[in-house]
C-alpha cells in the first residue's frame, strides 16, 4: 500500500471527512515521526512498532566492481522494529498451520520411538 492508497482508505473508511483533510492528517503523522527521528528520537506506536534511529560507524569497505578498498563514513539509519500485535496478526496464519503440521510430526515421532523399541526388544528375544 502507498500512502495515496492509504489516505483513499482512511476517507473511504470515513465519510464525514474531506479527503483533503484525511491527507493533511496523514502528512502531519508522517512529517512529525519524520523530525522526531531527525533529531534521534524514539517514536513508538503500540502494538503497531517502534522507529528509531541506529549508528553506523566508520569503516572501510570495498568496492564491488574494482574490489578497490574505500572508506565509508559514520551514518545514522532509521530502524523499525514490529510491535507484538503487528507480529502476532501476521503470523496468525502459520502459527495454525505450524500447529497444525507439528501434531502428525509429534505422532509421527512417536510411532518411530515405539517401532524402534519393539524391533530392538525382538532382536534381544532372538538372541536369547
């Protein structure tokens, strides 16, 4: 989804606002998370993520087509990390599916254990 996409959502979603004011609102979220992580700030949003800022220091690298070694500055990077309920909603799905797939694995396994038991129990009895 791109933010057009987001903003035509969330007026859809909202028919007693403008479209326009739908989109100032989603400009100013954007411009204020923006400047907080400018000046290195934490901006955290429950149960969606936290945004923050990561440094990079110094270092030397290389360049991939020469293989000439350069020098990369010190930088800072934006860094998100998902909140809990972001995560848990996308993995939804295959936390049933894993479910799901682990219970015949389990009997599986076990099924194995009890064969092997009985196989090795045989071979005593033989020798016996």
């Amino acid at each position: 989804m791109i933010k057009s996409e987001l903003i035509e959502k969330i007026a859809a979603d909202n028919p007693h606002l403008f479209q326009r004011d739908v989109e100032l609102i989603v400009n100013v979220i954007f411009d204020e998370i923006i400047s907080a992580l400018a000046r290195q700030k934490r901006v955290e949003l429950r149960g969606f993520g936290a945004f923050s800022v990561k440094h990079r220091p110094a270092r030397s690298g290389r360049n991939p087509r020469t293989g000439e070694q350069v020098f990369v500055d010190e930088k800072y990077v934006p860094y998100f990390k998902t909140g809990k309920e972001l995560r848990s909603r996308m993995n939804k799905d295959s936390e049933t599916k894993s479910a799901v797939k682990s219970v015949p694995k389990a009997k599986a396994k076990a099924k194995a254990k009890t064969t092997a038991a009985a196989t090795a129990s045989k071979g005593r009895k033989k020798k016996a």
